[in-house]
C-alpha cells in the first residue's frame, strides 16, 4: 500500500476530476474471484480503480463529481471494519481510514451505496461507468440512469447518457509519469533478473516446472506481489503454443526454452519479458538460423521506438525481416510483399509485434485512431516480441514450401520492454542478455 505517495493519486484524480467537466464517474473496484469451494485466487484489483485511488480492498467503488468544483468530489465506498470479519480476512481500512489514508472527501459503507449514490449523481450532465463488467453495480446505475432520464423529460434536469471511463482513462495511463517510469523500470529489473537466473541454473533442470518455480520465487523474493500472468515455460514444440501454461514437461538438452514470464509489483507495475535458450548451452543449426533472424527483427523494430513512430511500423519492420529470413532458409516463397499482403506468413508467425505496457500486461489505450496510428510519444512503454513458430499445427498455405522435418519443434519469440524516450529507445529489460555468445555454454 502506497501510503506514503498519495499525492501521485490525488494529482491523478485532479486531472480526471478537471476532464470530467460536469459528469459524475462511476468507478468499481475487483472483487475477490473464487478458485473452488471456499477457496479464492490472489487479490487483484481493477487496475482503473487502483490508478485514481491506491485503494487495494475489493468490494469498494470511487465515486468522483465532477459537478461539485467546491464541494465533495472524490466519495470512497468500502467495506466496514469488522473485527470479527478481520480475524477471518485481515486488516480493513474502514470508513474512517478511506478518508483519513486515501484522502475521500467522504467514505461510506459500500452497503450503503444504492441508497445515497442517486442523490450524489444528482445534477451531473453525464454518467461515467463501465458497461458490461460489473453485473451487481451495473444494475445500481442503470436504475438511477433510468430515472434520471425520466428527471430529463419531465422537467429538463438529468443526466442523459453513460460514457465509458476508458475515455477519460486510457490516455492518462498510456503516458507513464516519471513515477510510473521508475516504477515500470523496477518491475522490468526483476523481470530480467528472473530469467538471468533462468540462464544460469539451466543446466541443473530437469523439468519445465522446476523453472517455473525459480523464476516465481525469485519475483516473491524481490518483493513483488507475484508473476504479471501466468509464466509461460515451453522446451521444444511446446513453445508453439502461444499460450502454453502447463509447465510440466521434461527438459531434453537437444531443445530449446521459451520463458515468457514478469514479475507485477505491489503496485501492479508489470514487466513482460520473453527469452529463449538452448536447454543443453548449444544452438543446434537450424534453431540458431531461426534465432537469428528473430533477433535481427526484434532488434531493428526496437530502433523504431521513438517519437512520432507507430506500433504499426515497428510490427512491420520485424515481420518484413522474419519473412525475408524465412524466405533465406526456405521456409516461405515468393515476393515479401505478396507474403505480406497475402498473410501467407502466418502457419509461422501469427501474432502481432508488442503492445502498450503498464498497470494490465495488455495496457490500455489506442493503437488507431480510425484511418490514424497512434504516434509513440515521450512516456510511453510497449513490448516489442517478434517470434518464429514451426509446427505442423497451422496448414502450410498454398503455394507456400512444405516443412521440412528438421525445423519442426523449433518455437522462438524475444521480448523486451521498451520506454520510447527524448533520444533512443530504453530498453527496461536489457539485464536479461539475449545474445548468441550469452546464452550457450
Ligand atoms: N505474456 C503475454 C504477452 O507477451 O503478450
Ligand atoms: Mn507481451
Ligand atoms: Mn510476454
């Protein structure tokens, strides 16, 4: 809990409060999501609600008024404390404490949410509220919404439409503060030192799982709440499977290992980093062949990280060169932009090239902007990871060459996390080395 940097949320809130300009927003938090029986997963909150409040209980919402200017304009509604409740489910922070710690102009019981939240949103031009994620609250604000409308046509007064936060929201957070930055850089640390851990105890492994273990211990061990998503550990043609998370097969020294794995801070700053190693410290021919080619992409799509560039330009800067490389070893055929326009690629390559990273490992915010890419600027954070995947999963496409045997099995992505600044591309992830000469010994 960040009680120390509340002022970061109070300046988030001020600037959301100021865009809102006469709307009243409507922010859930998570609740806890049940695993089996009585048994529940890890607390994680709704990353929206977290930005604006650093409020990390579930079961709460943050109101905000924007057509208050002098009066209350940020209400918290939490669950009360309860002694008992707490001896059962630990520490709340109670009514008193989400005005005293989080700075609410006014805190509430949530129990009490249904009966004052329509006389809050009382005078608010608009309703801001996510549709569609939060059945129980949901139902709360369409009743007040339906009779505000009704307020609106029968005596001109009311809110008249529900506008997602996203609006408001998603810009703010795809431009990281200097605090996110060295928040972003912290979880990109550990991410890194993770699989640098990985690299050298690889020899003593025998089974995916055991990595697994090693790299979610170590996030454990520097502090962090836990791995971002669920680690992905893939030796041989498991790593074919994009989103392989079983992690329990035998390691065999002739493969290679893809760990796709980051750690999320207390904060829930993510990082997102892909490496993939020779399991027995050699590249064989073919693997180190496709190794380079997908190092070659990632690297010169990293170059395109700078201002005024786009997420489009650097997926196809990499997939121009993993098509021209394929075509070098035989595996595709025919002219590099037919392939391209054609989509022919794709039984090898069939993902897109980085997305925007931050409080979700998918952060929010546009790529397009209609006929428009959004133009990287100072700020922001993406991931950029090119990737080969040979299998005989995908049909190869017609008019494109048949696999040879000696290439299947052969799954390879590299993925860092890069902040675009004033000058080149930083590179958050570089702890974790990615060359040749490192990894094989
Ligand atoms: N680990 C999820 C991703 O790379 O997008
Ligand atoms: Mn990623
Ligand atoms: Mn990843």
């Amino acid at each position: 809990m960040l009680r120390s940097n509340y002022k970061i949320f109070e300046e988030r809130r001020e600037f959301f409060l100021n865009n809102l300009n006469g709307k009243a927003a409507i922010i859930p938090s998570a609740s806890l999501v049940r695993h089996h029986a009585d048994c529940e997963y890890p607390f994680r909150q709704d990353s929206n609600f977290w930005y604006l409040t650093g409020f990390d209980e579930p079961d709460s919402v943050a109101l905000f008024l924007s057509q208050n200017p002098e009066g209350e304009r940020f209400i918290l509604f939490v669950t009360p404390k309860h002694i008992i409740q707490e001896v059962w489910h630990g520490f709340r922070w109670g009514i008193e404490g989400a005005e005293k710690e989080f700075k609410a102009d006014k805190a509430h019981s949530i129990h009490d949410l249904e009966k004052l939240l329509p006389k809050y949103i009382k005078g608010s031009d608009e309703i801001v509220f996510s549709v569609g994620k939060n059945p129980s609250i949901e139902k709360i604000v369409l009743d007040i919404f339906a009779s505000e409308i009704e307020g609106l046509s029968r005596h001109g007064t009311g809110a008249n439409g529900i506008k997602s936060p996203d609006i408001y929201l998603n810009e703010m957070r795809l431009i990281k503060s200097d605090f996110e930055i060295k928040r972003m850089r912290e979880a990109a640390e550990i991410s890194a030192r993770a699989h640098e851990l990985v690299r050298q105890s690889i020899s003593s492994k025998t089974n995916e799982r055991q990595i697994q273990g090693l790299l979610e211990g170590f996030f454990l061990e520097q502090g962090a709440r836990g791995p971002a998503y669920n680690s992905i550990v893939a030796s041989g043609d498991n790593a074919c499977i994009l989103h392989y998370t079983l992690n329990n097969a035998e390691l065999n020294k002739d493969e290679l290992l893809l760990v796709d794995a980051g750690c999320s801070l207390n904060d829930y700053y993510n990082g997102d980093i892909t490496r993939t190693i020779p399991i027995g410290g050699r590249f064989t021919q073919e693997q180190k062949v496709i190794y380079e080619i997908v190092l070659e992409a990632q690297k010169t799509a990293i170059n395109e990280a700078i201002i005024g560039s786009n997420a489009s330009n650097i997926h196809n800067i990499a997939l121009r060169i993993l098509v021209e490389g394929l075509k070098s070893i035989g595996l595709l055929r025919g002219d590099t932009d037919g392939i391209i326009e054609d989509g022919s690629y794709k039984h090898l390559y069939m993902h897109r090239t980085g997305h925007w990273l931050g409080l979700d490992v998918h952060d929010v915010g546009a790529y397009r902007m209609g006929e428009h890419d959004v133009s990287l600027q100072k700020g922001m954070i993406l991931t950029v990871e090119p990737g080969i995947y040979i299998s005989d999963r995908i049909p190869v496409p017609q008019g494109q060459p048949k696999i040879d045997e000696k290439w299947k099995g052969i799954g390879i992505r590299i993925e860092d996390d890069v902040l675009v600044t004033e000058n080149e591309p930083e590179i958050l992830s570089s702890a974790a080395l990615k060359e040749i000469s490192d990894l094989e010994f």
